[in-house]
C-alpha cells in the first residue's frame, strides 16, 4: 500500500477533568524516527505513547507535542515569614515611641511587603484514580491524532501511487520495446558476421560449421532475455506491493535498485542502433520513480 510519509495532524480533547492538546507532524526519513514533547506530569505515559506511533507508523520523521490543562487548579498557600514580621513590628515600635510614626501595622501594610509573604502553589497529592483516567484520555487522544495523520497521509498517498503506476507502465512499454530493439539488433549482428564470412571465404577455405556456432556464440553474448524475465517479474512484484496493506516504501526502493541494475546490464550487452536510446530513457524515468519513492512510507 502506497502512502506518503508527511502529513500533519491536531486536536484538543476536553472532558470534566482536563484540556489535553495533540499535535503530529511527520515528515520524510529513510527509518522511522520519534520525537516526543511531554509534559513532565507525563513523564510516565512516554513509553506507552511510542509503542503507539510504532505501531501505526513504518518510517518517517516524527513529531508529537502533548500539552494538558486541568480544569481543577491546585489552591494556593500563603505563608507569613514570622521573623520578619516580628522584626518589622518591632521597628515600628521602636518608631512609634520616638514620635516618627503613628497608628498600628495594617494588612494591606503586610502585601505590599514581598518580604513578608510568600505565595507559593501547593503542591496536589497524587490520586492513581484520576492519573489513569487521564493517561486514558491522553492515549485516546493520541491515537485519533494518529487516526487524522494516517487519512492524511493515506490521501496523498493516491496521487503518489497515480504517478508511479503511470510510470511503472510506462516502463513496461519501454522494457517491451528493449526487447524489440535488441532482437532487431541480434539479428544485424548475424547478418553482418555472415556476409564478413562470404567475403572472406572467396580468398581463404573456411569451415562453414564451426563458423556458424561462431556466430552463434556472437550473437548468444547480446541475449538479454534473461535481464528481461527479471524485470518483469520485478514490475509484477511492484503492482503486488501497490496493491497489498503493508507499507512498502522500502521494498519498492529495493526494487528500482534491481531494475536499475537490470538496465545497466542490457545496455552492456544488447546491441542495436535504437538500444542506447531506450536505455537513456529506461534510466531517466526509474530516477523519477526513485525521487518519488523517496515520499513513501
């Protein structure tokens, strides 16, 4: 099964107890590579959420950001800071006596004194209910994200497969008219061994035998039928794995290195004028196949 390795996928899942935020961005990568962004309340949750993302993803570069708000905040403590108040009272006491202040310490006196006191967020006892009930909403959430990013992914990858079965074909036509052009061209290498033959034989005695396995033998060098069969049957396994359910990136850039191999090989050893042609052509359009398996998971 074709499908491309970028896509981009967000949601924000809320329920009683919190706002949890999903982002996922993939992005081509010849292996596939996780980066995670959690918050450190879960910490915990990591291992889980990449057994997720391994699961559904092949290969690619991977990015997901997790973000949680709860709805119940934890409530604030407030401190005095006992020695300074009584140091501070006692200055003013002292003041007071010597007639440079009146009136006594108020409140609000306190507040505007960040010495004196001390907010501080207190710290929530931990509650095994509530954190598994959360770590089972961030997993859902997860995985809808992951849900969005495969049908992303899924719709690029059919004009992805689009184009690579109309070049696959094209291929196939071109693979056909190698093996036309090569025969054509066998057979001119025959013609013009024997007619170099008949000159020669009217000033030297030949053997008309062995000189036929000769040309034989000459010609059997550019038979490329083998090469042939098994780029064919490597087009056959392409269509095969476009068709299947796994991902195939990999197996399908194994394959153009074969074909491409193949090619070079019946370029070494067909003969013909239209050969080289083909074989340029051949070449170009597996180059293009590559840079786009390159998008495939």
């Amino acid at each position: 099964m074709i499908k491309s390795m970028t896509g981009f996928a967000s949601l924000t899942h809320e329920d009683e107890r919190a706002t949890i935020s999903v982002t996922l961005r993939a992005v081509n990568h010849r292996f596939l590579d996780v980066q995670l962004r959690l918050p450190p309340s879960l910490a915990d949750l990591e291992p889980r959420v990449r057994t997720l993302l391994q699961k559904r993803l092949a290969r690619g570069r991977v990015e997901l950001a997790i973000t949680v708000q709860l709805r119940t905040a934890a409530a604030p403590t407030v401190e005095l800071n006992m020695e300074f108040a009584r140091a501070l009272s006692a200055a003013l006491d002292e003041a007071r006596q010597r007639g440079l202040i009146s009136g006594t310490l108020a409140p609000g006196d306190l507040l505007r004194l960040p010495q004196a006191i001390t907010i501080r967020d207190r710290v929530a006892e931990a509650d095994p209910a509530l954190e598994a009930r959360l770590a089972a909403s961030v997993e859902a959430a997860v995985e809808q994200a992951l849900a969005d990013l495969d049908a992303m992914r899924a719709r690029e990858g059919t004009h992805l497969r689009a184009d690579l079965e109309a070049r696959r074909l094209t291929l196939a036509t071109l693979v056909e008219r190698l093996a036309a052009a090569s025969d054509e061209g066998r057979g001119a290498l025959e013609r013009r061994l024997q007619e170099r033959i008949r000159e020669i034989s009217f000033e030297l005695p030949v053997d008309q035998a062995m000189i036929a396995q000769e040309i034989v033998r000459a010609a059997g060098r550019s038979d490329i039928s083998e090469e042939l069969t098994r780029f064919r049957g490597h087009l056959a396994h392409w269509e095969a794995l476009e068709a299947g359910d796994e991902a195939c990136g990999r197996k399908l850039d194994f394959l153009l290195q074969e074909m491409n191999r193949e090619v070079n090989t019946i370029g070494a050893k067909a003969d013909g004028l239209r050969v080289c042609e083909l074989i340029i052509a051949t070449k170009a359009e597996l180059e293009k196949m590559r840079e786009q398996v390159q998008n495939v998971e």
